[in-house]
C-alpha cells in the first residue's frame, strides 16, 4: 500500500486580506488635523464665492443713493423733458393724417405739461444746490405720422421709469417733498403715455408690447 500524502497545509488567512498595521497616536492625530484643515479650506473657498456672486449682484441692481447720484439722475430727468418739450411741439403742428387729428391737440396739451415739468425739477435742483442743465436729451423726429407717435409713447415709457427710479432715491435719502413733486409728475406721464397708447391702438404698458411698432433707430 502506498503511503497517504499529507494533509494540505491549512491558511487561516483569507486570500487578499491583508491585516491593518495599527497606527501611533501621533499619526492618527496628523490625520485628523489634515481632515479638518482641508474641509476648513473648502468651507472657506466656497464662501468666498458666494460672497464675489452676492457683490456683484449688489453692484448692478441695488446701488445706495446718494445726494450726488440722484442730483445728475435729476439733470438727466430734465434733460429729457427738454426734448419731450421740443418733440411734442413738433409732431402737434405735423401730425396731418385724419386717423391721428384728435390726437394732434393733446399734443399741444402735453407740450404745456412738459414745460411745466421742467420748471419743476429745475426748482428741486436749484434747491439741491446745482444749476440745471440747459441741453436736451437726444431729440427724434420723423415724417410718418405714426412713427412720431411711437416715438413719444416710447419716450414717456422711458421717462416713467427713469421717475419711479428717482423716487425710491429721493425717499431714501429722507427728500420726501422731491418724492411728492415726482409722483404728481410722473401721474401726468403716465396720462401722456395712455393717450399715445390709444391712438396707436396698443396697451400702455411698455412690458406688455414688447416688439410692438418700428423699430428703433440707433444712435
């Protein structure tokens, strides 16, 4: 009889399985403080973002008031009631064509509003301290006696939201007799803007005619 082979040796190690080497309390420790400092690092990283995103936005919608920026918005107020003045005495003596007639005598109308307007902000700027300019925003003229309209209507669209800015600015700065002056202002504006409106058959809110009429001219 042949001899029996031995017994295979038996691993009571699992393949793979490697057993963890302990490590000192020191190292241990070395880990913990890179953990926390790495998670410290991002923590602040991502703060630092926030707060450049939160800057920005700040910087373009929400700038503090002050006397000086709403003193040259006034200037510019002015300036465009100057050329409200100058376009509505204009298109009143040119617009010709029937559908428009009735139209032509408000126009008339709102020059005299105009002018009354500007005597207004010239007075709260002279109070404010500085001399009011004394030249109009960009005028604009035309032929067509519809495109006249909407360059009115599109001015006092302009005009209206140029005044509720500057109201917010002269009530924050505690001028609430100025805030008073431009909403009596601004409610006549909004009169211009309705009538225009009507006679060009269109809603008088600018944010609901988007795309509506010709298209502006540049420059």
């Amino acid at each position: 009889m042949q001899a029996s082979a031995p017994p295979a040796r038996i691993f009571t190690r699992r393949a793979g399985r490697i057993p963890a080497q302990k490590s000192s309390p020191r190292q241990r420790r070395r880990g913990i403080t890179h953990n926390v400092n790495r998670e410290i690092g991002m923590a602040e990283a991502a703060k630092k973002g926030s707060s450049s995103r939160d800057a920005g936005k700040g910087q373009s919608s929400n700038q503090p008031a002050t006397r000086e920026s709403l003193i040259q918005g006034l200037q510019e107020d002015l300036a465009r009631e100057y050329k409200a003045i100058i376009q509505y005495i204009i298109f009143s003596q040119k617009v010709d064509t029937a559908r428009f007639m009735s139209i032509a005598q408000e126009l008339q109308v709102h020059a005299h509003q105009e002018l009354d307007h500007a005597l207004k902000i010239a007075r709260q700027l002279d109070y404010l301290g500085a001399y009011p300019v004394h030249e109009p925003a960009r005028v604009q003229v035309s032929d067509d006696n519809e495109e006249m309209l909407w360059i009115d209507l599109r001015a006092e669209d302009d005009t209206i939201r140029h005044y509720r800015t500057r109201i917010r600015q002269a009530e924050s700065l505690g001028e609430y007799a100025l805030a008073e002056t431009l909403q009596e202002i601004i409610k006549q504006e909004q009169d211009h803007q309705i009538e225009l409106a009507a006679a060009l058959g269109v809603v008088p809110d600018d944010s609901q005619r988007q795309g509506q009429g010709p298209k502006q001219k540049k420059g």
